[in-house]
C-alpha cells in the first residue's frame, strides 16, 4: 500500500460553484503544505495608486495576538481554513497526478483526503492569520491542534479570487474592489484589455465548455474532482477547468505571473503594452483578438476529437489531464515550429496529426502522472514529426502501439 503525507477522512460537499471537501488537518501540517502570497502596494503623494498579490499582507500584531490566544487554555477556533489545492506558489496547475491532493471514496458517502507529499500545493484562501499564529505561539504542542477545513480541489486562481472577494465583501477591513485586486484579478468582463493572461484563459474556458459547437461541450467542469471507487455515474468523459486554463495559459505567455503582476502594479497600463515574448499566441493576446485564439483552439481540437479522441476506449489518457495538456504542448509547438498555421488550423492540424490515427492512448505506457503527460507528447512528437529523432523508448513504444 502506497505510503502518503497525509490521509485524513472528509465530507463532501456540493454547491453551484462545483465540490468541495471537510476535514480535520493538524495546524503543523498545514504550515508545511500550504502558502500564501502576500499583496503588496504602490503609492504616489500618499495615494494608493496599485496593489498585487493574492492576500492582504500580513500583519504582525495580528499573528501575535492570535498567537497568544492559541496558547490560552482554552483557545479554539471553529471556522474554516479554506484551501485551494493543486497549483504552485508560481500559480502553475500541477499537472503531475503522483504529487496532486485528491479525495478517494472508503464506503457509502464516507470519503478521505489524500495529500501525497509535503510540497506546497495548497493556496490558502481564507485564513492565512489563524495559521500564522501558531508560528508566533509559545506553547509548541498546540501546532498539533485540528483546524477545521474546506479544501477546493482544482480551482483556478480566478475563482479562488471571487470566494475571497465574497467572504469579505461585507468586512469593513477589505472592500469589495479591494478583495477582487488583492487577489490580482479584475473580475469585469468589460475591462478585457486589462486581463491577465490567466484571467482570459478563465473567460475561453467557459466559451469551450458552453458552446455548441466546441469539442468541449459537456466535457469540461470547474473543480473535477475524480473519485475512485466511485459508481459510473456516465460515460462521457471530463476534465478540470484547471487543465484548459493552464493549456491557454501556455499559448499566450511564458510569465503569467510576472504579466499579473505588471498590469496590477500599473507597469503596464493594459495588457497591448505588455512585453512580447516567446509563446505562439503572444501577439494575438496583446492585441485582444481574443475571438481568435478561441476559434483557433475549437478548430485544433475538433481535428483531435476526428482523429484521436473518437478512437478511443473508455478510460484512455487522452481524454484525461495529462492527455489534454500534452495535445495543448503540441498545438504550442505545433504554432511556435509553423507545422500548424492558425490562419489554417483544421487543414494543418489535420496533416500533422494524420498518424495518429488508432493509437491507443488506454495503453499501460500512458500512465496517468507528470511521467504520462511527458510519455504522451513525446509519443505525438514523434507520430507528427515534430521530434524525427525521438529517444528508444519512445521509438519502440511507437512502433508497438502502431502495431498493436
């Protein structure tokens, strides 16, 4: 049996926005795998003139008092820590399965949290002074005391911005155009030239999800949590929101933190004034042709549904995390070496993807990790020729699985 960081038992729930998880987690072990990223601010004669981050900046006193208070005997604290797992400090998704918290189902409506390792991949949304306070604490066993918390699993940065937004949009401490900046996001879809580059990622991955004629339709859900053990509840596949943002994400910047953090600081004054850098979408997205990066995405990915996705068995990799985001790495490369021409995506894509017919991406080569994600572009560099000299691993997993 697999040896984790952490198992802890947990309730679902479910609301509009999508599912979230309850549990009991040691304050010591949420100082080890969690962070927060401190806001910080520009002024002029006095003025607030820029603030970026995504958390009011910690304030001292506060975590000394609430320190004390931690050591007082009979302290508690109720209310929840609510946490954002899976992305990195940089706000990058990890998109390795062997490293993501995920939730498994023990019997009936009984769950349990699993968090694999002592990385830090949980954001804090709400709650960062509670557990700051056990560092000031002078009563080393209270750090063992059980915080009560609502875990979000898969929830990208816009959205974990928007709960923050809510749960402190009637405190006096942090208003509600205050919450929506601290957190780094202008959430005003009439503001479009002020998007960051993960903000419009959001925006297109809703267009994706909800179109018609999108190959994403019904596919695609906010916080999609997979639960093993779980009854078949359907068989048309899905995958997170966070998996579709991250792939946008990648075409239209190298940073997209430091583009955050430029447009929040006022360094730019809208995202046309942004550096140009090497991703192949770039120019589109200073120049706000958002509708095109949009149908050139439905147009990739309606090739990849003809050729890949429609050959596939149930349970395939490719129609999971770590297949969606390697079919995003080749449409990256794809553009950025012009074997894909986004004037011409459908006819393009098609010719480079006309080997690919009939792999079978359910094969145990393609297990569902960072390593399964790295094994399937791989595989499809080599079947597109974007790779014409691919490692002898990749080389005979191809010839076998053309051959199968």
């Amino acid at each position: 049996m697999a040896k984790y960081f952490l198992t802890v038992p947990a309730i679902r729930i479910s609301q509009p926005i999508g599912e979230f998880f309850l549990c009991s987690i040691p304050a010591e072990t949420l100082l080890a795998v969690t962070y927060s990223i401190p806001a910080t601010a520009k002024r002029s004669e006095g003025l607030l003139t820029g603030i970026f981050g995504n958390q009011r900046t910690e304030i001292k006193d506060r975590s000394r008092q609430i320190g004390a208070y931690i050591d007082e005997e009979n302290s508690t604290f109720p209310n929840n820590i609510i946490l954002s797992a899976n992305y990195r400090t940089s706000g990058d998704f990890e998109d390795d399965e062997s490293l993501q918290w995920r939730v498994e189902r023990v019997k009936d409506e009984h769950y349990q949290l699993i968090v694999p390792s002592p990385e830090r991949l949980a954001s804090i949304i709400d709650g960062q002074h509670r557990l700051k306070g056990f560092e000031e604490s002078q009563k080393p066993d209270r750090k063992k005391m059980d915080m009560p918390c609502a875990v979000f699993i898969n929830l990208p940065r816009p959205y974990q911005a928007r709960i923050f937004a809510t749960i402190n949009i009637n405190q006096k401490r942090v208003d509600k155009s205050l919450a929506y900046q601290l957190f780094g996001y202008d959430l005003n879809e009439k503001d479009a030239d002020l998007w960051s580059p993960d903000m419009l990622a959001v925006f297109l991955a809703r267009n994706l999800e909800g179109r018609d004629d999108s190959p994403f339709k019904n596919h695609v859900r906010l916080a999609l949590v997979q639960i093993p053990g779980e009854g078949k509840q359907s068989s048309v596949w899905k995958v997170s929101i966070a998996s579709i943002v991250e792939g946008i994400t990648r075409l239209i910047s190298a940073k997209p933190a430091a583009d955050r953090s430029a447009l929040l600081s006022k360094e730019a004054v809208d995202r046309s004034k942004l550096a140009i850098d090497s991703t192949p979408l770039r120019q589109w997205y200073i120049d706000g042709k958002d509708k095109k990066i949009l149908e050139l995405i439905i147009d990739y990915f309606r090739i990849i549904d003809e050729v890949v996705w429609s050959h596939q068995t149930e349970g395939s990799f490719a129609t999971k995390t770590v297949g969606i985001l390697a079919l995003f790495d080749i449409l990256r490369e794809g553009l950025s070496k012009k074997r894909l021409d986004p004037n011409a995506t459908q006819q393009t894509t098609r010719t480079l993807f006309a080997h690919a017919r009939g792999i079978n991406f359910s094969d145990d080569f393609f297990h569902a990790s960072g390593a399964g994600r790295v094994r399937i572009r791989r595989v499809l560099q080599t079947l597109t020729g974007l790779d014409p000299t691919p490692q002898r691993e990749t080389a005979e997993a191809v010839s076998r699985l053309l051959h199968k």
